[in-house]
C-alpha cells in the first residue's frame, strides 16, 4: 500500500510525532525502508522470472554484472543473431578510473553473464571481443547460432546470476577452507589472467589491508576524486528511481537501524561521504574479510586484458555466490596507482603494491576481499533492458550474415538436387 507524505506527517500526531514522521519519510525517501515498488530493482526480477527471450535475455543477464561505483557503463544493440556490447564513455568515473580500466571490466563481466545466459536459451554463443578494429567502444559481438543442435546446457551459475550482489556490510571473518578456495579458482580462464589470494591474517593480508587502508585516506583527501565519487550516490527516492544506477544507503553496507538513522539526516556533502568510507574501509571491510585477492594480467592497460579481468572477477563473485560466500571489490589501491600515472607523480604505491604479487608480475588491476556474512546483501539499482538497448548497429553485419547463410543452404541444396 502507498502512502503520501502528508498522511505519514498526520500519522505521527503531535510536535515529536511529526518530527519522527519526517525521519520516516526521509528514510523511505532514501530506500532504507522499502515502501512500494522501486522501479530500479525490476530488472533483478525479469531475469529471475525469465520475462525476457532470444537474444535479450543475454541483455537480462549482462546488466546485472557489477560495475564500478555501479555505473553500469554499457549499451546493447540486439539483433536475430546476436547482441553487439558498446562502451558508453559518458557513464566513465574520471579521475578514479583515468584510463578507463575498471570502466572495462564492468563491461567484462556484463559481458560474462551474458555468455552465460545463452546457455539459458539453448543457442550456441560465440564471444568476439573488440571486433570492429574502427570503433574501439565496440567491445563485443556474442553471435548466436540460429540452431539449438550443438548447444551447451543450461550452465551451472545461471542461479547465482539474480543472486550475486555486493556486500558492504561487516562479516563474521570465518575462514574460507581449502575446498571452498579451490573451488574459487576452478574456472577456465585465459593463461595471461592470474588470481592471487592470500588469508586475511597473514603477513600478505595485513600488508594489502595496510596498503587498501593508505589508498582509501588518499582518496578520500583527494576533492576531485571524491566529487568524481559524490556523483554516484543516490541521495534520494526521486534520484534512485529515476536514474536506477549509482549507490544508496540501502546498499553501503550500515546495519539497517543505523542506515535508517542516517538516512533521517540531510544528505551528506563528498567530504562527509568520504570520512564515512574511510572509517567503513579500517573498522568494517578490512578487519572482517576472511580473504583477500588480487586479479593482474601482463599488460593491465590492454582493453582487452581489462575485458577479461572484469569477466574473471564476475566468474569469482558467481562461484563465491554459489558457495554460499558474500564479496566486495576493495580497488582503491589500483585506483591510487592510476591517479599517480594520470599526475605523474612518483608510482609510490605501484611500488608498495610489487610486494603483494609474485615476482615479475605486474601492478594490481582489481582487487577484493572475500568472507562470510550472516546477513545477505540487497540488490543494487539496474537500468532494465529497456533503457540500456540502443538502435540496431548491427544492421549490416544481420545483411551480411543471412547472405552468407542463405548461400551455404543454396549450396546444399543443389548438391541434393545433383544427388537426386
């Protein structure tokens, strides 16, 4: 049932009645309190019930990947045998993200879900990543095959896909046994994508955790990168809605009384955000994670490298879904060592980093703690498949297709006629 302020405010009766009424509408306003449908979780559903078909059940999946500061930097472009995946450069995070890398591997793992999710529609997908060497925002083409034969069956991760969320929560910091890591790691995964994890309590751990704690007080002591940050949060009802991206106090990680007391305080300038994640990042996400880890390839500035980095950390938070663990990106350092190369100022943090990794192996492209929660994390906002699908750029490639289907089906069927 909906209810409008003014009979929230009368609800309350009396001086003090109103001013809690107001903390009530104030908290409901910033999505603590759920009071009627949020447009912005609809798409979690649709997949979940398999509203969609064909190839725009693949969008289904791909737009509930993670991205970074959920910015949900992609466009899709549907077609009877595929899907093309597009960059959307304005939906970029500035001076946190100033080559563009974690941008990329958001696109990597919608990208991800997506070949997962053919499996759910029984077509044979193959991946091309970067196929139009004219347009660099062009990151993907999944083809489908026009015939079921041949075609996987339903993967195994399909269920965790509407399941999957971040958690920004405090944990329990239990360990993560030897089977349950093993599994974290048993996925195929090209040779050059390397995954280091380390316990949380060991010399590594406390190193990375010493390391993401110094990362996170510059950010937060850096004005453009926090504002770059300020403009991701969704500071009301009206905001969440109507752009259905970006965080909320739903969604940080408080614990519900006291999300719900803070979300009965204005909203919060970068500076004032930027003091709570730094007191979140050294009281909560560090000192509770039971593992942490790190993804890093050759050449972490390659987009394609960046692509597949971004579909091996959807593919861990997947299987770590399915394990019953909970997971959160901690990038803050990778994001330092960026704003250092985009200042050129002195890698000190590159260096720090070279510690944590073996030897040889190149700075850290995303990293992440791992644990168990005794709560369960809420979904995030997604656009639905309707705002995120733009207009058939794959026209061409459809006319170029069919003909050449249509000419191998004309071959086989003269070779018949010459059998007969």
């Amino acid at each position: 049932m909906n209810a409008s302020r003014r009979q929230l405010l009368r609800w309350g009766g009396g001086g003090l009645g109103l001013v809690a009424a107001a903390g009530l509408v104030r908290a409901i306003d910033q999505g603590v309190i759920e009071f009627g449908e949020t447009p912005g979780l609809r798409a979690w559903g649709d997949w979940s019930t398999g509203r969609h078909s064909g190839p725009l059940a693949l969008v289904s999946a791909g737009l509930l990947a993670a991205s970074p500061h959920n910015s949900q930097p992609w466009r899709f472009a549907i077609g009877r045998l595929g899907v093309d995946v597009f960059e959307v450069p304005d939906r970029a995070l500035g001076p946190i993200d100033p080559f563009g890398r974690e941008r990329l591997a958001g696109l990597g793992g919608a990208i991800h879900n997506m070949a997962l999710a053919s499996t759910r529609i029984g077509r044979l997908a193959t991946v091309r990543l970067l196929p139009d060497p004219d347009n660099a925002g062009h990151v993907a083409r999944i083809e489908l095959d026009t015939e079921s034969a041949g075609a996987p069956p339903p993967h195994p991760l399909l269920g965790a896909i509407g399941r999957r969320h971040t958690h920004r929560g405090a944990w329990t910091g239990a360990p993560i046994d030897g089977v349950e890591r093993g599994a974290l790691l048993d996925f195929p995964r090209p040779d050059d994508i390397s995954i280091t994890l380390f316990e949380a309590d060991s010399q590594a751990g406390r190193r990375f955790a010493a390391l993401t704690n110094e990362a996170t007080v510059a950010i937060t002591e850096d004005a453009e990168m926090m504002a770059a940050a300020h403009r991701w949060f969704r500071h009301d009802r009206g905001e969440a809605d109507r752009r259905k991206d970006g965080l909320t106090l739903a969604t940080a990680g408080l614990p519900s009384l006291t999300a719900a007391a803070a979300a009965m305080l204005p909203a919060q300038d970068a500076a004032t955000e930027g003091r709570y994640w730094r007191q979140a990042t050294a009281e909560v996400h560090l000192p509770t994670a039971s593992l942490f880890g790190i993804i890093h390839a050759p050449d972490e500035t390659a987009r394609r490298q960046a692509l597949l980095i971004g579909a091996a950390w959807q593919r861990l938070h997947l299987i770590a879904t399915g394990l019953g663990l909970v997971a959160q990106p901690l990038n803050q350092l990778p994001e330092m060592i960026d704003r250092e190369a985009a200042l050129g100022q002195p890698p000190r943090f590159a260096e720090a980093a070279r510690a944590l990794l073996p030897a040889g192996s190149p700075r850290p492209a995303l990293a992440f703690r791992m644990g168990h929660a005794n709560t369960a994390a809420p979904p995030s906002l997604r656009r639905p498949v309707s705002e995120v699908v733009g207009f058939p750029a794959r026209l061409g490639y459809e006319v170029e297709r069919s003909a050449a289907e249509t000419a191998v089906r004309d071959a086989q069927l003269q070779r018949r006629l010459a059998r007969d």
